[in-house]
C-alpha cells in the first residue's frame, strides 16, 4: 500500500484488527454484494456462469475474471446480510491466522487459487454434461480454508457455539466428509446422484483443493513416498546387524 493513503490501509484492515490482505477480501464482498445488488448487470457479471453446452465453452473463456469473482458475489442483499455477517467473520477468524502462517501474500493468492481452481473444475465438468447454471457465493472458499486450518493446526481447539468442540484434524475430516452428504441430503426429490453432487461441485472442487494445496500438490506427494520407502528401506538393513555392547571385547565385534 502506498505510503501517502494511511486512511486506505486503516479502512482495509478494520483499524489494524486484520491482516490488509483478510481486510481487502472482506471489503470485496461487501462492495461486490452491495453493488450487485443495487445494479444488476454487475452481479450478472460477477458470478460463474456454467454453458449448457459443451460447445459453449468458448463463450466461457472470453470472460476469466468470473472464475476469481464469483465467491465474493453473495446474490441479492436482502437475502445475503446474514451470510455478509456470518461469512466475514469466518473470513476474517481463519484469515488471521492462515497469513500469521503463511504470510499475508501467500494467504491472498490461495484464496485466489482455490477461487479460480474450484471454479474452472466446476465448469469443465458441468458443461460437458449439459449442465448449465451459474454458481456465487463464499461458502466453498470459506469451506476450503476450513479444511485448510484444520490441517495446519490439527491439535488447535475449536467450539462449535459453545455446545462442541473439535480438534483441527476432526473438523477437516467433517467439513470434508459432510459436504457430499450435505449435497445429497438437500438436492430436490427425484435427482439423481450425479445430480444432487452436480448442485454442489463448486464446494467439492474447493474442499478437494484444499487438500491438494496442504499437501504440496502431487510433487510433493512424489517426495514424501520416496522419502517413506527409504526410511522403510533403511529399517529393514538395520535390523540384519547385530547390536553389540562396547562393553565385550574387539574380537567378539566381528561375529
């Protein structure tokens, strides 16, 4: 941020009570919702539009900026204030403490890539089948970034309203073994399976991101069974040596 805008910085960080980036995030939203709603054509052009057609996907591609847009987008105020409400305060909670541990560049830019990852998922695998239809709303990023803190901070404690409480690891294996189960449960009576997932790809890509993007990607991945196989490798060599006590002489060393 600029030097001769301190009144900008404060704004954007709540008077110093978030990082910039968590602040500018937030800020976003509120602009975005609040003028998608008092001018139409720019909700229109914030949220992800999905082809019908495969052949549409062209179209698609002529306007990137929806596949970045489109989380920060809460559809018609009057409907979203709860979700403005409920929705900045989970940003603002596991913002903080996802830029104290990445840094707050890092935590913008992976919010921007699961942003725009979960979106392009949900494209490419909708318009193929024909499944047209738009997608808005913060949800599967705040989802994805609660997946994201409780594989960070596994043994950190979190209450649920007062009533429960989860470690990290518990709430990433709920959140992600909740959201097709959440997808199924509140799909209209007579979809299909593929139809009741369909509705909520843009959080199943999301979440499944986030587990991607904790875990390093598949290089990563690559690395860490390498590394496993050695250390297996090595167990196995050492366990064909005898251990012998410095105690017994030099000759009894060599049998």
């Amino acid at each position: 941020m600029a030097r001769g805008s301190p009144d900008l910085r404060r704004l954007l960080t709540f008077g110093g009570q978030a990082p910039l980036s968590v602040g500018a995030l937030i800020v976003a939203m509120v602009v975005a919702t609040v003028g998608g709603t008092l001018w139409a054509p720019l909700g229109g052009l914030l949220v992800l539009e999905v082809p019908a057609r495969g052949a549409d996907l062209w179209l698609a591609a002529l306007e990137p900026w929806r596949l970045v847009t489109w989380p920060f987008f809460q559809g018609h105020l009057g409907g979203s204030i709860l979700t403005l409400l409920f929705g900045g305060f989970m940003l603002l909670w596991l913002g903080r403490q996802l830029s104290y541990a990445w840094s707050e560049r890092r935590f913008l830019v992976r919010c921007l890539v699961l942003a725009a990852g979960s979106g392009l998922a949900t494209v490419l695998v909708l318009a193929p089948l024909g499944a047209g239809g738009s997608a808005f709303g913060i949800w599967p990023l705040l989802n994805a970034l609660l997946v994201t803190w409780g594989l960070i901070f596994p043994n950190q404690r979190l209450s649920w309203f007062g009533a429960l409480e989860m470690s990290g690891r518990t709430v990433a294996l709920v959140v992600t073994a909740g959201t097709p189960l959440w997808a199924l449960a509140v799909a209209p009576a007579g979809a299909t399976i593929l139809e009741r997932l369909a509705a909520y790809l843009p959080h199943l890509a999301a979440v499944g991101l986030a587990w991607l993007l904790v875990a390093g990607g598949p290089r990563r991945g690559w690395y860490r069974a390498k590394e496993w196989w050695l250390r297996r490798d090595l167990a196995r060599q050492r366990r064909k040596f005898k251990v012998v006590s410095t105690s017994r002489p030099p000759t009894e060393w060599m049998n």
